[in-house]
C-alpha cells in the first residue's frame, strides 16, 4: 500500500517542530486545488495519522506549513511581515504504491525538504 506522512524539525532549537499546521492540497493540472487533508503536527513534530494512505493517485500535491505562527508561538522575534510565514513544498506523485515521505526542517529564515522512505 502507498502512504504520504511528514514531520517537521526545528532547526534552531534542535527539536521536533510540535504544534504546526499543515494542509495537503492535490493541485490540478487545470490550476484548481482540491484539499485532501488539514492537521497539526504532534509533540515529535509528525501527524497522528498518514496524509493519504493506500493506493495514491498519481499528480502534483502541495503541503505547506505555517512555520511562522510556530516561531511567533514560541516568541522568536520574527520581523512583519516574517521572511518564511507559510512554507509550500510542490511535490509529484507517480507510484501509487509507493512511500512518500516528505519532511521539513525549518528554521524562521530557511528551509530544507527531501523524498524519505
């Protein structure tokens, strides 16, 4: 069975990122977006449950991320607007049975992803 999951790190402080936002949205190759799941990260900075799960529908997904309220959770200065407030990482799907893992590790001034297992 496919599966798409996520978590995010923190950067700066050197923990998982707990308490984050983040939507998934399949985009469509006619510019609509249709939104497939909305959580909130979890004290190790992962979803309680997968974001799609099972045979995947191949295309182009969004995840973003609103590490900006985390930072300003946390009352890291951030200028206004913030440098990163909500991060979109654009993705493909073309394995319906593969394992999609798409991780952030952030900080209020950079961010990096890439495809985990």
């Amino acid at each position: 069975m496919g599966h798409l999951s996520t978590h995010v790190l923190d950067t700066v402080n050197g923990r998982p990122g707990a308490g984050i936002a983040v939507t998934l949205d399949r985009l469509g190759t006619d510019g609509t977006r249709e939104r497939m799941a909305e959580t909130v990260t979890n004290a190790d900075g992962r979803t309680d449950a997968l974001l799609l799960a099972g045979s995947l529908v191949p295309g182009s997904y969004e995840l973003t991320f609103a590490i900006g309220a985390y930072f300003r959770g946390l009352g890291t200065a951030l200028a206004e607007p913030a440098f990163l407030d909500l991060v979109p990482v654009r993705f493909g799907i073309a394995e319906p049975e593969g394992r999609y893992h798409v991780p952030l590790l952030a900080s209020p001034w950079s961010y990096s992803t890439y495809r985990g297992s």
